[in-house]
C-alpha cells in the first residue's frame, strides 16, 4: 500500500448544455462531455479550464470537476 503523498486523488472533469443557467440540470444527459478522470486536482482544473474556455460562447455549458476520491473514500480527509 502507498503512503498518504502516494493516495490517488481522483477527479473526474464532464460538462453539458444546462436547461437553465442557474441550475445544475442537464438539458440532454445523452450528450454529456466526459472529459475524463484525472489523478489530481491541478490536472482537472486544467482540464475544466480548456473546456469552459472553448465554449465561453454559449452561457448554457457548463464543466464541473467531481471529487471523487470524496465519493470514493468519504470518511478521508482529503
């Protein structure tokens, strides 16, 4: 088993076009963007970066970056 430094810290990065701008509900879940999972924090946020940056032009996309390691391992506190 790795030490604590070593514990993967899973991110997952996906988006999609909102029905409204205020909420969090996707207009069409079947056309969701799975960016991917990525192994840290910095590198989601790179990623949620790109991504909200190519679809600045439409107000209704949104990205989110899961913490998964949160869902993963709740009781961690990471």
């Amino acid at each position: 088993m790795g030490t604590e430094s070593d514990k993967q810290l899973l991110h997952l990065v996906f988006g999609g076009e909102l029905e409204d701008i205020d909420g969090t509900t996707f207009r069409d879940l079947s056309s969701l963007d799975i960016v991917g999972i990525f192994p840290d924090y910095q590198s989601a946020h790179a990623a949620w970066k790109a991504k909200a940056q190519q679809t600045v032009d439409n107000a209704q996309m949104r990205y989110f970056v899961v913490h998964m390691h949160r869902l993963l391992e709740p009781d961690d506190k990471h």
